[in-house]
C-alpha cells in the first residue's frame, strides 16, 4: 500500500449499537455472545469461519466481555483468527457509521523531517457523498488551522486557511497540493477511519499477490498512556508502492470497535506516522456542517 501513512486518519468501525446499546443477535447466531470461559470461547472461535469470527469479535468487543480477559487468553484469540478476519470485523462496523465526529493525535515524517510536535485535531467526516471538516487544536501543531473538504462541490480541492497569523487568509488549493503535502503524507479524502479499513484491505490484497497470507507476523499486550491494547504488527516484504509501509502496527484497546493507534516504518527503520485515535462519537449531520458559512467555523 503506498505509504500514506495511515496518517488521516487512519483509525480503528461502527454499528449503531457501538455507540449505545449492544445489538441483539437471533439465538443460534455467531454474533451472540457466549457465557463461556476465556480458555473455551477461544476453542470455540477458532473453529469458526471468517465471517463468524468477525461477528463474534463485534459482540465480545460490544458487550465488553473480551477486555476483561486475561492476557494469555485475548493473544491466543489473536492467533486464531483467520487471515480476513480482523479487515471483516472492521469492514461490518465501518459500515454501520456513516457520519461521525472523532478526535485524534498524529505525527508523521514529511519531506524526510519527523514532526516535532503532533497535530490534534477534531474532524467531522461523512462517507457518501465524501465530505469532511477538520479544525487543529490548540495544544498542538498548526492550531487554529481549519479545513472543508465537499466532494459535491470541488472534488479536487480543499478550502482553508492556515493557523496563527497567516489565519486571515482562506483559499482554494488543490486536494493533494504543496500546501497540504507540507504537513502530511495524506488529502483531506484520506481522513476517516474507513481509510483504515481500505488500507488493512488492499495490503491484504498485495500479501496474497506476494503468495503469503495477510495476517499479522506479532500479537502482544501492550499499555501506552495506561491503556491496555492488543498490538498486531506486520512486517511486509517491501514497503510502498506494494504495500502500505514496512512495517505497521495497530492497537485494538478492546472496548471500543475501531482501531486505538496506528504506528508505520520505512524499509531504513525509520518512523513514518503515528496515530492516536482518542475517540469518536456517531452524529447525524445536517445542512450547515460541511458549510463555509458555519458560524462555528473562522473561514
């Protein structure tokens, strides 16, 4: 996958149920959760195709159960999975979340620089047609930077304006133009968790082409900023155009169905990215969201 660092994006995934109440499952079916133990649920689930492990993963992360497993446990339900299996999961919830709003924090490597300082951001994004408001916070790079992304009215450009002084200025520029490209590896159509999903898929896609499976090489239990997380790394034959980055990692914290952070190198071992997706909240947006004229924004 070419290296766009999964920057924009990106997380982590979304039925309604994610954002409120668990979703009932007619009996009989895989996506009910199980009253079993740990050590007998991960027999069972690995005897289990694609698609009724990616519904059972949806319940157990859902009904909260999977994040209070022990660590051995939640590792060996990790190596059961089959190869498709994490991209289905999060293919299912993606497609139950079609307007959101989501907070992250990112640091990526551009023009060969690492940033110093990572960019915190509020986006509100809409899948179809693909529309996309982003504001830079304050406690990070760029902030008071804004940018609007309406592929119903410019497909190919983005309006905005930068940050701090030059804040009075608000343009046209081109969707993947020099002045994005200053500061990340990724358009404006990039941001989005269902970029996630795209990206773990076409990288699944490069791995069969390459005559291997597209399952992760490493599964670990790791705390970072003390959350708890399952951590997947693949390790790829080459880096991009092929696929993604060299070398990936995602974290799953297990009680939420995204991904929690993403981390990318190059073929030198340098670091590309790194993405924190702090949280996200489903909305229903209406006329004025994706609208210069907002009065919420500063364009």
């Amino acid at each position: 996958m070419q290296i766009r660092p999964l920057a924009a994006a990106m997380l982590l995934a979304w039925a309604a149920g994610a954002w409120a109440q668990p979703r009932s499952a007619p009996n009989g079916d895989a996506s009910r959760p199980a009253a079993q133990a740990p050590q007998a649920a991960v027999a069972a689930f690995a005897a289990m195709d694609t698609s009724a492990q990616a519904a059972w993963l949806g319940a157990h992360v859902r009904d909260g159960s999977l994040a209070g497993w022990p660590d051995a446990e939640v590792l060996a339900m990790a190596r059961a999975m089959q190869p498709d299996t994490l991209a289905r999961w999060l293919r299912t919830e993606v497609a139950g979340l079609p307007e959101y709003a989501y907070r992250i924090r990112r640091q990526e490597r551009v023009k060969d620089h690492w940033q110093r300082q990572p960019s915190i951001m509020d986006i509100r994004y809409r899948a179809a047609p693909r529309q996309v408001y982003a504001r830079w916070l304050k406690g990070g790079a760029h902030a008071g930077q804004e940018i609007l992304y309406d592929e119903t009215v410019r497909k190919d450009e983005v309006f905005g304006h930068l940050g701090g002084l030059l804040g009075f200025a608000t343009l046209w520029s081109a969707l993947d133009g020099p002045i994005v490209r200053a500061q990340s590896n990724h358009t404006a159509r990039e941001f989005g968790l269902q970029f996630i999903v795209d990206t773990l898929e076409r990288d699944g896609r490069a791995y069969a082409a390459a005559g291997r499976g597209g399952r992760f090489d490493e599964a670990r239990i790791v705390t970072e900023d003390g959350v708890r997380m399952l951590r997947l790394t693949w390790d790829a034959p080459a880096g991009p155009p092929a696929f993604y980055a060299k070398r990936v990692r995602l974290y799953f914290d297990l009680r939420h169905p995204w991904v929690r952070a993403e981390d990318a190198w190059d073929e030198s071992g340098r670091q590309l990215e790194k993405i924190v997706i702090e949280n996200v909240t489903r909305k229903t947006w209406n006329d004025q969201t994706f609208d210069p004229k907002n009065p919420e924004y500063k364009f």
